[in-house]
C-alpha cells in the first residue's frame, strides 16, 4: 500500500454562518495526481489553503506525510510541500532565473543550482528574457518553478491551467507529468474535467463546499463509457445470466435496481432474449453513454 500524503477528517471551514466547507474527506497517496474538481465558488481554493495553513479550519484536522495538523505537528512536513494557490509577485524587469534567486535567498536556499533545475523541470529557459515579456502560460510556469523551488514531495496547484489557450494548456500539461516522472505527488484543481482527465489518475467533485464524489479514473471510465443499462428487480439473476448463459463479466451492479454491462453493445437482443426466456421482469433496459462534461453537470445536478 502506498504512503498517504494527505488525509483530512471532516475538514470544515465557516466565515460566520456561511459554511464554506463541509466534513471533506479525501485520501491523497505517494504518487498521485489528484484533480480536485468544481465549479468556480465550490470550495476548491479554500481546501487548499486550510491544508497550507494559509486559513485554519473551523472543524476537522488533517494529516501531511503522517503529521497531524493537531497539535502544531506539522511544521517539519510543511518543509516538503510546494503551492501555487495565490498568483506570487515577481519582479518584471527580471529574468525567471533572478526572480527565483530573489525567493532562495528569502527561503536560505543556497545551492542556486536549484534554480536552474526547477527552470528545465518546467521547460523555462528563457536566459536574461524578462519576466515583462512572458506569455501568460510562462508567467504560470515561473510560478509552479517557484512552488516546487525547495524539492517538495507534494505540490498544490490551484487552477495552473485557469485563462491559457491550447497551446499553454499542453505545456503545462507536459510540466506536470514531468514532475511526476520525477516522484512528485501532486493536487491540481480546475472547474475544466476535459483537462485534467488528460492528467490525473484519481478525482474528488466539490459542490457548495462539499465532497460529491472521489473516484479514480478507471471508476470515471467506466461511469461514461458506452454501456447496456440494464433495470431490474432481481440483479443477482442478471449477474447469475450474464456469466453463466452470456459468458461475460464485463459488467458491474450499480445498485440493487441497475446493472450496465459492457459487451453486445452491437447485439442487445442476444442479451434481452436471454433476460426474457428466464422470466426477467424489466424496469428498463437502454443503451447509455455520456461525455466528461456531461457527468460533470450531472453529479452537481444531482447534488442540488
């Protein structure tokens, strides 16, 4: 099993009576690329900023690399996280490789060989160009050089990809599988699941500060993957049916009313004449598929 980076316990964050974030819990191991998923509003920037300690929560703790958040444990972990959750300032008139100086010598960073590594990491050799002159996609590149400046273990990244267009977009993309490559566990946020479906490998859904769904992308494949729904009353028969009669177990029980089965998606009758010469009473039985987007708004339509 690998090691658990982040887990929090019921995180909760209120301004008033305004609860911003409600009991989240989610689990980030050694290795993960995490996409935190919701609409602009959802909760997503302040999650972030509780597990950097830039906010405290109203309720629940949280534990980085093992450390609780309780009981000022986490000091010598926070030394192994890198964020980007508020865009830093940099100097204009400067290249990438000064700005980043100015925030070693701030961190008593001293091997400035570090610098220029981070730099390749996020493909900015950009020389004595200043930081003025910089694309928008550059300017966020600089950005993540400098949360990963100290060698972090796990990176936070709020909305990297917010206002690029394509051709920034996949820049970044290749950034971050490059730091993984390199054994960075990392947590991107976005409200754009197209993009960071390309990405990462699990996901959790925020709506008005609270979890959805966390699901990984095998789960999520299979969720929007064209499939045969199959509406019953007896889904322990259908199983029974299908890998007996059909020969396949590529399907799965959704609950105890739904089962979406995978194969004789060209030849639905093979699986209905089966169903009807058994006496299987129907609810439903329909062809079904839907695009990111459309998952997307459906578990927030759900959620509401």
């Amino acid at each position: 099993m690998r090691e658990i980076v982040l887990q929090t316990n019921n995180l909760t964050k209120k301004y008033g009576k305004n609860i911003v974030l409600d009991n989240i819990n989610i689990t980030i191991r050694k290795g993960d690329i995490y996409g935190l998923i919701g609409r602009n509003g959802a909760g997503k920037t302040t999650l972030m900023k509780l597990i950097t300690t830039l906010s405290a929560p109203s309720f629940g703790t949280f534990t980085l690399f093992g450390k609780s958040s309780e009981n000022n444990e986490l000091f010598e972990n926070k030394q192994r996280v890198g964020s980007l959750i508020e865009y830093p300032a940099f100097f204009p008139n400067l290249s990438a490789y000064y700005n980043l100086k100015y925030y070693a010598l701030q961190r008593g960073i001293t091997d400035y060989e570090q610098i220029n590594k981070v730099l390749s990491l996020v493909n900015l050799n950009t020389g004595k160009k200043k930081v003025k002159t910089f694309s928008l996609g550059m300017k966020q590149r600089l950005g993540i050089a400098l949360a990963i400046l100290n060698n972090p273990d796990f990176v936070i990244l709020d909305e990297p990809i917010n206002g690029l267009d394509p051709i920034g977009i996949s820049e970044l993309r290749d950034t971050f599988k490059n730091l993984a490559s390199n054994g960075v566990t990392l947590l991107i946020s976005s409200h754009i699941l197209s993009e960071l479906y390309l990405l990462s490998d699990k996901f959790a859904f925020i709506e008005n500060g609270k979890l959805i769904k966390e699901i990984t992308k095998e789960e999520l494949d299979l969720e929007c993957s064209k499939c045969l729904v199959i509406k019953t009353y007896d889904t322990k028969k259908v199983a029974y049916l299908l890998e007996n009669n059909l020969q396949t177990k590529n399907y799965k029980v959704i609950d105890n009313e739904e089962i979406r089965v995978y194969d004789y998606l060209e030849t639905p009758d093979v699986i209905s004449d089966v169903l009807a010469q058994n006496q299987i009473k129907l609810k439903g039985f329909y062809e079904y598929g839907i695009s990111l987007e459309d998952y997307f708004k459906e578990i927030i339509k759900e959620a509401n």
